[in-house]
C-alpha cells in the first residue's frame, strides 16, 4: 500500500506540474496577444501570473516584462491612477529586488510627483546596484542637489566654524548643562560635540527624511548611536515625555539662513522655551547652569548697508529702453520676485544671496555699514515681539555718491560670551549674504549726504527690507530706527512725499507690471543675445524671401520697404501668403518672436505659457505697432501641449525654430538633441535651428574653493569626526552656476575645444571624443570648467563665458587632483550622454 500511494501522489504532482506549465504557456500567449494590440494593463496581470508561477522565467521575459510594466505604468499616470502605479512597481520590485532599471524608473515617477527623498532612494539603489548605469546615475546627481543642498559640504569644511561651535558647547557642558537638543541636526556634527564635551543625554531632530538617515550613518559610524537619540521630526512636533524624556538644558541649533531668520529659528525656539527647555536662567544671579534652560546661538545682531553693483542691477531691473530694435520704455514694468514679495501675502523669500567677495565686476558701498536689529535667543518675550512688531523705519546716510542697486545684509552670531561668528562679506567665511535689490524708482543716483531709508519688520519667518527708496540731503531729516510712525512739519512731510515719489514709478496703476525670474531679467539686459539673433534670423528670412528687403520692412510704419496698411488689411483678410513661420520654444519670458516680427512679413510664435507674460508681450507689441497677427501664442493653439514641437499649419513648415540648448546654470538643457531631430523634419527647405550647432570648450584650473564647494575633505576640518563618506556619497561631479570672472582657480592649461553639438548636421556629432590638453603651468588639477559657443550660424555666436552673457558657467570637480608639470599632456575623455557630459582625465 505505502507504494501505491506513492505512486498516487507522484501522478497528482505530475497532473499539477502539467496544469502549471499549461496555464503558464496560455497567459505567455495572452500576454503576447494584449501587447499586440497594446492593451499594457491586462498584458501586465498576465506577466504577473506567469512570474509568481514560474520564477524560472524571470531571466527569460525580463525586458518583455520591464516594457511592459513601463508601458502601463505610463498609462496609469496619464489616468492620474496613483496609487495603482505604485502598486505595480512594488509588485515588480518584489519580483525583480536588484533590477537597476525598474528601481530607476520608480524613481522617475517619484521624482515627477514631488517625493524627492523617496525617488533619491531608489536611484540611489539603481546606482549601488550597477555604477555605470548612465540614466540612473545622471538622475540621482539631479535629486541629490535637492536633497542635500551644496553648503553643506562648505560649511563641513569651514574649520573655523566647527571649531567656534564646539568651543561654545562645551563651555555650556562644563557649566552645567548636562542635557542637549540639537534641533535641524544635519549630519549630526553639533549633537556629537555635545557628547564629546561630555553631556549626559543627547537628543537631535531632522525633518528631512535623507538627512536624518545620513545622521543616523554619520553617529553610528562614530559610535554614537547609543549615546545620542535621532528623531525623525520637526521639533515643533516633539512632545515630553513621547519623544524626549524631560525638559533639557541646552538647545543647540544653526537653522539659519543669510538673513537670519529664514530657517524658521524664531518659531522653533519659541517653541523651545515653552515646551522643551527648562526655564532661563534668571539675569544677573550666579546658579548652576545645569538648572536653567539656554540655547546656542545665544543671539545675534544684523548689518546692512547701501550698495552699487551692476551684477546686481542687471539681474533685477530691466536697463534697456530698447532691445534689438524693439522698444521696451514705458510699455511694461518689470520686476524680479524679490519686489514683488515685499507687498504679497504670500510666503515668499524676500530677499536673493551672494555671496560679495565673490560677485562679478564687485560692488561698491554707499553707507556706512549700519545696526539693523539684534535678537536675544534666550529671552522668549522678545522672540514672541518680534514677529509681532510694526514694522520700522531706518536711514542710511550716503557717504558715497552712486548708483542705488540693493542693501545687503549680514549678521553676526553671538553663540555664547565669547564665542562668535560673522558673515560679514569682509570676513573668509563660508556665508552668503543676504541680497534686498533695489526696485521701483524714478532715480537710482544718490550722493554724498543723502539717505537710503527703508522699511524693516520681520514677518512670516523673514527679515524683510522693503519700500527702499533715497532722500536728498537737502530735506535733511532723521528716520532712523522709528517704530510708529513720524509726527513731522510741513518741510518733512514735503519731503516724505518726495521720497514716496521715489519709492515707484508705477503711480497711478496705468502701466502694467510682470514679475520675471532674475535670470530672465539679465537675459532682457543682454544686448549681444539679442542684437546676435536678430542679425542671424534677418539673414534666414532674406535668403527665403529675396524679393523683400527685409532690413527695410520696419513694421512700426516708420520703414520704406513695406506698406502698413497694406499689411494689415492682408493680414486682416487671412494669412499673408508670403509669410513665414517662426516658433520660439526657448524657456521662460523671450522677446525674439517680437524681434522676428519686427524683420518684415513672418507669423512668430512664442511658447511663453504664463498669463502675465503673454500681457506683457501683448502691451510691447502694440507699444511697437505690430498687427495682432504677427504675434502668436503656440500653446493655445495645440491640443496636447506636451507635443510643442509640430506644423504650423497642415500646409506649412517652419522658417526658424529657436530651441533653447544652454540652461543659465551652464548645463545643456534636457532632451535638446531629440528636439533638434525633431526639428529638423519640421522646417521647410532652407529653414534653421537656431542655435544650428554648438561648440563646447574647457581648461584644466587648481581652485581650492571648488573642492570645498564639492565634497567634504576628510575629517580634519571635521574635527576628527568621521562624516566625509557618508554626505559625500551625495557629492554631483558637476559644479554649475559658476563665474569664471571671480572663481578663485589658477589656469593650468589653455582653452580647449572639447565637444561639438549640431542640431543641424547631427552626422557630424560623436558621443565620445578624446582631447589632449597640453600643461602650460605646474600645479594640480582640480576642476575643468566649461562654456560654450553658440553658433547660431558660421557667421553669428555667442560666447556663454562673456560677462556680459545672462548665461553661467559650470565645472567637472575631479574625485581626485591631478599633479602636473608645465610640458605635460593629458588626455580629456569627453562623453555626451543625453543631456549630461561628463570628463575623466587620462595621464
């Protein structure tokens, strides 16, 4: 009997391996048949029960499986189905753990949809699982700059700073204070100073998910994990006894931005003293310290003077009246974001940061540095008055006569009695300042005697320096640290008016105002971009139209080769036969299709997408004469917007497209080159890419600065903590936002052509190329930066290096420098991946 049954259940295993395999083949065959008529979703569910089944086949339909998962995954987003999407990775991330691309792709989606932690996660796994997995690694260089912002590693590596820290905290340790919280941890570095200064218990807080992981790394990596407790939480959500034992002596905390405040410090410290720490220690009576409740920084005290910088100036205020032909003056008023934040309701950062040492062409000061504000950080009634005090007039007086552009704004951090650090832009510190441009007046010039008067309050998280303007030396009044307002004579209030005067030009609401980024103001003040364009599409449109003399037709009515009336009763009647296309896809505000427009009878095309843009280019249209059609908006005339690049008409082609190729940043904008393939099956005979091709140069620099900027370098600037490997695992090879100008290096070799990108010709395009770079002085290779020559044909470029130029630079930061002799040759390996180049240097 015991072999018959045997042999009973040997047969059942048999008939169910059959079945297996039978129902494994039928949903291969299914599978096969939904791809063919693209029905991904049930393609997929098949694919999933032949997985679970057949576990041996994972080898076998992988791709088939990972098209087809992306292929659903696609549709489910495009059918805002969330939480399905997801759903489907998870489930394919159990079936394949260590598949690279599908983690890369689960990060994509989460990257889109604003969760930057967890899609850092997953490139950062799809990197560890294959290094050179080129898609995965570009995508997690990009988050990585999200995640763990670039001063960090500056300030890891400012010796100076850690040292004062430590310095302070451990003379709070040795008098008492036996318990600390370090509120906005970061790596963890100010909590391992508490305990090495020998404090009894230590607790850190971080609200960022990727930083309070890297801390927990960095503390465990120095044996610190049972001695120092790390909350993954913002402190004002910490609570007695749920995450934190008891109230503590001593918080420790550098949440601070260039203007103070703009890291929430006041908030969290309020609710420090009311809820976490032990009460202050009463003034002027001499008890253990260990009794009463204090925090490092114990208080600081904020600068600011007036100043003339044309970097400044042409990053904030439109200069020009008119710009390649079109006229700008008093049509439109533009403002950057900082002006428009001193009268919104918003929470809007109301203030850029530079840092001054640094800032192209320098600066020059008008004032006299002057006391803004001081703030006592253990004193809870004066936190609680700050935010709720009016705000207050200040007066600067003009020891030097010049042009108004910003008050710049810095502070001085008292962390203790004797213990202190300045981010004065005279001090080497690792610091930025903060920037307040100047916006709005009739009259920028000021002179000797005169004021810069102001306005200060500090609201919503922020110092916010508002409604500057200058008074003239002849009304002679004293404004300075005034909280309500002035009770003046006649004179004085005769001169408060013209001061008002001064404060904008937009007195009776008549002009309209547009708001741009600063970037896209230094583009409208960038003379040699546009005067370039205009040369290059006057020649495209001539060679297409030779009967015109396009350099004649001013549409404004005002030029002998074209009839305005003429024109615009044909354009009236419809579209003028002669016309010819011009679509402009560059990003942000651009005023070439106006400039185009301007060159004779062409239909021009801009793809701005924001409203008030669009009225703006409307109002300089009009200011300029142009018929309505002659200017377009090409989103409004597509159904699917995502699908920019098309016809004009189903019976016309385009004359010019205008691809924007260089980011400001110094990077090559993203898919440009499958643009530019596009683009070219879209022009009629004749007809361009603007730019057409483009030229990348470099040189090998010693800089100091870029090192610092890029990784932390060991632990010495740490203080012995162990904490390079782990944030540098978050370093980006590529450096951007670089001025060459001012960037403190030494030129180890001439420039050098490194790459060419043609948008016209792509056959003469290589993703690789080896240079070889000659050494002209000894040194170490640190850094190679690189720019560009835009070449909008052979006889019209653009050199993104100019300071003139809106555009920035950008650098490769070598893991490793290089110690060469004048004489030497290095080989530069040159990829072009996408988007993304990348340099390794051969000996």
């Amino acid at each position: 009997m015991p072999n018959s049954n045997a042999k009973l259940h040997s047969n059942h295993r048999a008939g169910r391996e059959a079945s297996r395999r039978e129902l494994v083949s039928r949903s291969l065959q299914s599978a096969q048949h939904c791809l063919e008529n693209q029905d991904f979703g049930t393609a997929y569910a098949h694919y999933l029960l032949v997985l679970n089944l057949a576990p041996e086949l994972k080898t076998t339909v992988k791709e088939t499986f990972q098209f087809t998962l992306f292929k659903w995954a696609e549709e489910l987003d495009s059918l805002a189905r969330i939480q399905d999407l997801f759903n489907c990775y998870e489930q394919a991330l159990e079936l394949y753990p260590n598949d690279e691309v599908i983690c890369n792709s689960m990060g994509e989606h989460l990257f889109r949809m604003g969760f930057r932690d967890e899609a850092a996660g997953y490139f950062h796994k799809a990197v560890k699982l294959n290094p050179d997995f080129a898609d995965a690694r570009e995508n997690f260089y990009r988050v990585a700059n999200w995640l763990v912002e670039r001063w960090h590693f500056i300030m890891l590596n400012d010796a100076k700073r850690n040292l004062t820290y430590l310095r302070a905290i451990e003379s709070a340790v040795r008098s008492g204070s036996r318990s600390v919280l370090d509120i906005g941890t970061g790596t963890g570095i100010l909590s391992m100073f508490a305990k090495k200064a020998g404090a009894s218990f230590v607790y850190a807080c971080e609200l960022s998910k990727t930083m309070y992981e890297l801390a927990c790394d960095v503390v465990a990596a120095n044996n610190m994990e049972r001695e120092i407790k790390l909350l993954h939480l913002k402190s004002l959500d910490i609570e007695i006894p749920k995450h934190i034992p008891e109230r503590v002596s001593l918080v420790v905390t550098e949440t601070v931005d260039a203007g103070l405040f703009g890291e929430g410090i006041v908030e969290s410290l309020i609710h420090a003293w009311e809820h976490l720490l032990l009460q202050p220690k009463p003034k002027n009576q001499d008890i253990s310290a260990g009794d009463y409740g204090r925090v490092i920084p114990a208080s600081a005290t904020i600068f600011g003077m007036a100043v003339e910088c044309k970097e400044i100036r042409r990053h904030h205020r439109v200069g020009m009246q008119e710009v390649a032909g079109v006229c700008l003056s008093n049509s439109v008023q533009f403002f950057s974001p900082t002006y428009a934040a001193a009268g919104s309701e918003e929470t809007v950062e109301p203030y850029t940061t530079e840092k001054l040492s640094r800032i192209p062409g320098g600066y020059r000061a008008l004032t006299e540095p002057c006391q803004v504000l001081t703030v006592d950080f253990n004193d809870l009634q004066e936190l609680k008055s700050l935010a709720a005090r009016k705000p207050w007039k200040l007066s600067l007086p003009v020891t030097e006569g010049g042009i108004l552009d910003a008050v710049v704004v810095w502070f001085v951090l008292q962390l203790d009695e004797e213990h202190s650090l300045s981010t004065s832009p005279s001090e080497e510190t690792c610091w930025e300042q903060a920037v307040y441009p100047v916006q709005g007046l009739l009259d920028y010039s000021v002179k000797t005697g005169d004021s810069v008067m102001m306005e200060v309050c500090c609201q919503d998280c922020y110092l916010k320096i508002q409604k500057i303007s200058s008074l003239p030396s002849e009304c002679g009044m004293d404004f300075s640290d005034r909280d309500d307002t002035l009770s003046l004579g006649n004179e004085a209030e005769l001169c408060n008016a013209l001061a008002g005067l001064q404060t904008s030009t937009k007195q009776d609401g008549s002009t309209p105002v547009c708001v741009l980024e600063s970037t896209e103001i230094a583009l409208l003040n960038d003379t040699a971009y546009h005067e370039c364009f205009k040369a290059a599409m006057s020649k495209v449109l001539l060679s297409l139209n030779p009967s015109k003399d396009l350099h004649s037709m001013d549409v404004d009515g005002h030029g002998s080769g074209i009839n305005l009336q003429e024109n615009q009763s044909t354009s009236s009647l419809g579209v003028d036969p002669d016309a010819l296309y011009i679509l402009d896809v560059s990003e942000g505000f651009s005023i070439l299709p106006i400039i185009a427009g301007k060159l004779g009878p062409v239909r021009a095309y801009s793809s701005v997408e924001k409203d008030q843009h669009q009225a703006a280019l409307h109002v300089i249209a009009e200011a300029n004469h142009f018929p309505k059609e002659t200017l377009e908006f090409w989103l409004s005339h597509l159904e699917e917007e995502s699908v920019v690049l098309q016809r004009p008409k189903s019976d016309k082609l385009w004359s010019i497209i205008i691809l924007d190729v260089i980011e400001t940043s110094g990077l090559i904008q993203q898919e440009v080159m499958e643009k530019a393939a596009i683009s070219r099956c879209l022009l009629h005979s004749g007809g361009k890419i603007f730019p057409q091709y483009v030229l990348v140069y470099g040189m090998l620099v010693e800089s100091e600065s870029l090192l610092l900027e890029s990784a932390v370098q060991g632990t010495e600037p740490t203080l012995g903590f162990n904490i390079a490997p782990f944030i540098n695992q978050f370093k980006v090879p590529v450096r951007v936002y670089l001025d060459l100008s001012t960037l403190p290096c030494v030129p180890l070799s001439k420039p050098a052509e490194l790459l060419r990108l043609d948008l016209m010709s792509p056959l003469q395009n290589s993703s690789s190329r080896e240079v070889k770079v000659q050494i002209c002085k000894s040194g170490r290779v640190t850094a190679i930066p690189f720019w560009y020559h835009i070449h909008l044909d052979e006889e019209h470029s653009l050199d993104t290096s100019d300071e003139s130029s809106h555009w920035k630079q950008a650098a490769v930061v070598l893991d490793e420098p290089i110690p060469v002799q004048v004489g030497d040759e290095l080989v530069l390996d040159v990829q072009h991946h996408k988007s993304n180049i990348s340099i390794t240097v051969k000996r």
